[in-house]
C-alpha cells in the first residue's frame, strides 16, 4: 500500500509560480511512476503530468498540453518525493491538485491508470 500526501498548495496571482510536493511511503518507490492530476469545481479529475520510473534508460515525463513549457514535474528517489513546479500560472490553473502513483514504471496519462492517489492541494489563482 502507498501513502501520498500532498502540500504546497495556495493562492497566488496571474504570473506567479508554486511548487506542489508529494511525499510517498510504503510500497518500493523508485519502481513505480507518478503522477499529477488536477480538478476544477464541477469538472472532471484531468492529467497534468507524469514521470516514469527511473531506468537504464533515464527517465521519461508527459504533459498534459495546456502546462507544456509551464510545469515541470520531477521526483527525487533518495527521498521518496514528487514534485510539480508550476510557472507562469493562469488563473485556469485553478484546481485541487492530486499526486498519483501507479504499479507501473511507464507514464500514464489517464485517471484509471494510477492506483494510489493523494488528498489533494488546493491551488487558486486570481487574475
């Protein structure tokens, strides 16, 4: 079973920038890949970004397109920690972010790919 908790959520204004973190525990950490969700009053949960596991490879990131080249998803495996480091935020960026992790090593993109999920952070941002 793995635990995920979230934080560094708030308010900030149009332009700003947040870093949301994720601790994991439980589980073997640096075999399963992450993820960020976001959802908005009276929509639906939406991917935000995922990293994979590491490999012999390295590692791989997906973004959903709207944070291309704004959010930058990272993880730091000697710490068992995730992070989103949101920039140039857009009052769209409006949501409660949720850490996700799935019992795979690959990228996912979609909600019902991940297994454990996390309370949630609130991010507001006012124009």
């Amino acid at each position: 079973q793995v635990h995920l908790a979230e934080s560094g959520g708030g308010s900030v204004q149009a332009g700003g920038s947040l870093r949301l973190s994720c601790a994991a525990s439980g589980g073997t950490f640096t075999s399963v890949a992450m993820g960020w969700f976001r959802q908005a009053p009276g929509q639906e949960r939406v991917f935000v970004a995922s990293i994979s596991a590491p490999s012999w490879s390295g590692i791989t990131t997906s973004y959903a397109e709207p944070v291309k080249g704004r959010f930058t998803i990272s993880r730091d495996n000697a710490k068992n920690m995730v992070y989103l480091q949101m920039n140039s935020l857009k009052p769209e960026d409006t949501a409660v972010y949720y850490c996700a992790a799935r019992r795979v090593a690959i990228v996912g993109v979609a909600v019902g790919e991940y297994d454990y999920w996390g309370q949630g952070t609130q991010v507001t941002v006012s124009s």
